[in-house]
C-alpha cells in the first residue's frame, strides 16, 4: 500500500456487541493522535453504498465507553453482496476523500470487507466484535466477556426459583454455530449439564446424568443449551422429551435471547476495544491492509481476513473435563 493515509472510515456492522462503542471511541482518537482525519460510516455497507457518512472527531466520541450497542449502527446489506453496490459504496468513499477502512463486526462483515480490499485495492483492517467469540486468530472478541456477565447473572437469578421449587430448568444462550457463551457461563454458574454444537452429548448420557442428579440429592437442576445445540430442534423439544421419560422432573424453560447482547460493556471490553482500535489505525498507517486485529496471549496480534473469516476456534477440551467434574 504505497497511499499516504489522510482520512479513515470506521463502521460496524453484523449483530451488536458491547465495546464497539468503545472501538470506535478508540478508532476516531487515534486518527486524531495521529492527525489523520475520521469519517463515521452510519448503517454499516448500507451507509457506504448511501453516503450516511459523518465527521469524527475526539469530542464527538465523549461519553460512548460505557454504552452497549452502536452508535453509528448496523444494518444487513443485500446490496453491497454486489459488485454494483460495491462499487456504488468505493465511489461514495473517494468521493469524500475517505482513503481506508475500519470494519467492526464478525466474520460476514470481514468477509464483505475482504472482497472491497481485492476488488478495489482499498486498505481494510478488522476488528472482531461479535458476542459468540467465534472468530479465528483472538482469544478475545468484542461484547464476549460482557455477554458471559450478563448469562452468568442471569442463571444465578434462575437458580434461585429453581431451587425454590425443586425445578429443572433449560436455559438456552446465544451460540448457532459455537458453544463457547454456554460452556463458560455454564462452568461458571454451576450447570449441571452444558449441551454445545462442537459436542453430542447424546440423549442417552443427558437422561442418566439428570437421573444421578436426582439420585444423589439434588432438588433442582440447571441445564445450560447452546442454541445451536443439535440434540432437538429447539430447547422446547429438548424439554418435551426430558418430561416424557423423567415425570418426576417439574420443567421450565428460559431463552435469554438478545438480552445477551445489551447493557454496559466490561472493565475487560473497553479495554479490549481500547487496545484493538489503536492496533487497527496504527497498522493502516504501517502500510498494512486485509488483516484483523485480535488478543493472542494478552498480545495484540494480526491475522489475515482471510484466515480469521475461514479458520476454526475450537472449543476448549479442559474446559469440556472440567464441565463433567464440576457437575459431579
């Protein structure tokens, strides 16, 4: 990339997660450390392919660290998985003057951001923000701490009527495609039992473990599902059939849904963000293109789009050993 760099554009786009108000918080103050101008790109590839652009500067981002949510929003782009929108969103960009590109969201926004880098030549730098924590190349995504904090308060509050009432309870997180929300704030809230994708656990072995649960004393018991748990079709068909062998059990179900995604970010996310929006301006600057920014070791690293869009986070097979002790 041999462009000298004057003006940066930051989007978010994707699901919402809390810290990316702290991202872009982080993304507009380096450019003003560095003297470089910032556009705010509104609606994500939506707000490029219109012009919803805005100036940024360092006061316009006061008091944003502590929101959830986007303050420059997020939209799904039918248009932009065009080469037409595409290019009507380029023109909008060099138009204003706009020279490289902060994307904020997960690996569908990284994969629109990746194909503008090949098809334009146009510096694109990632930054992971999505809750699931799914994202090859960070240990760490944005919004994903704050969602486990927000799960984990949940569950207390649902064991305390479980307990009261001698009740099974199935609580069903966010995860389609990962299990690592449940498995965390499962181990964390003292689940009997932690159903993820990555693991099937098998009908058979989740009606004895319930089974020992009620033979060995326990009066309630917490079932934490993954959504994309492949044991039944949804959680109110795991229930159905627990109720159809095991009477005994007095069964409810708790979705906790988008919940997980509002409210203040962590200490941990703002920092996160912190960290990952001075990497991503920093590393334009650099020359460098086509990359995400992520944590590895408490170290901020950079992976190749294409890499964190396609590579596998697996789930934590200690974390899976310490799940079946804890639920002795």
């Amino acid at each position: 990339m041999s462009k000298t760099i004057k003006k940066i554009g930051v989007l978010t786009s994707g699901g919402d997660a809390p810290g990316m108000n702290a991202a872009i918080r982080s993304v507009v103050r380096t450019c003003a450390f560095h003297g470089i101008e910032c556009i705010g790109i509104y609606r994500g590839y939506q707000g490029m392919i219109e012009g919803d652009f805005k100036e940024m500067g360092p006061r316009s981002v006061n008091n944003i660290i502590n929101k959830g949510g986007t303050i420059l929003k997020s939209a799904r782009s039918k248009e932009f998985t065009t080469p037409e929108g595409r290019k009507k969103a380029f023109d909008n960009l060099t138009k204003v003057g706009v020279d490289a590109l902060v994307v904020i969201g997960g690996d569908g926004s990284f994969t629109g951001a990746e194909i503008f880098n090949n098809e334009f030549g146009f510096p694109v730098m990632g930054i992971p923000g999505t809750i699931d924590n799914d994202i090859f190349g960070t240990s760490h995504t944005l919004g994903y701490d704050t969602a486990l904090n927000t799960v984990i308060e949940c569950i207390d509050k649902i064991r305390d009527t479980a307990s009261s009432h001698n009740r099974l309870f199935f609580v069903e997180v966010m995860g389609r495609d990962a299990g690592h929300i449940a498995l965390n704030a499962g181990i964390g809230a003292g689940a009997e039992e932690i159903l993820i994708p990555e693991e099937d656990l098998g009908l058979d072995r989740l009606l004895e473990s319930l089974q020992k649960s009620k033979a060995s004393g326990k009066s309630s018991s917490i079932v934490v599902v993954a959504e994309g748990d492949k044991m039944g079709k949804n959680v109110f068909e795991l229930k159905d059939y627990i109720e159809s062998h095991l009477p005994e059990y007095d069964i409810r179900v708790s979705v906790l849904g988008h919940m997980q995604r509002g409210g203040a970010p962590s200490c941990f996310d703002r920092v996160l963000a912190s960290r990952l929006g001075v990497k991503a301006v920093e590393s334009i600057l650099e020359g460098k293109s086509n990359f995400m920014v992520g944590i590895l070791k408490d170290e901020v690293t950079l992976t190749p789009l294409e890499q964190a869009i396609k590579g596998h986070y697996p789930i934590d097979r200690e974390l899976l050993r310490v799940s079946d002790i804890m639920s002795t």
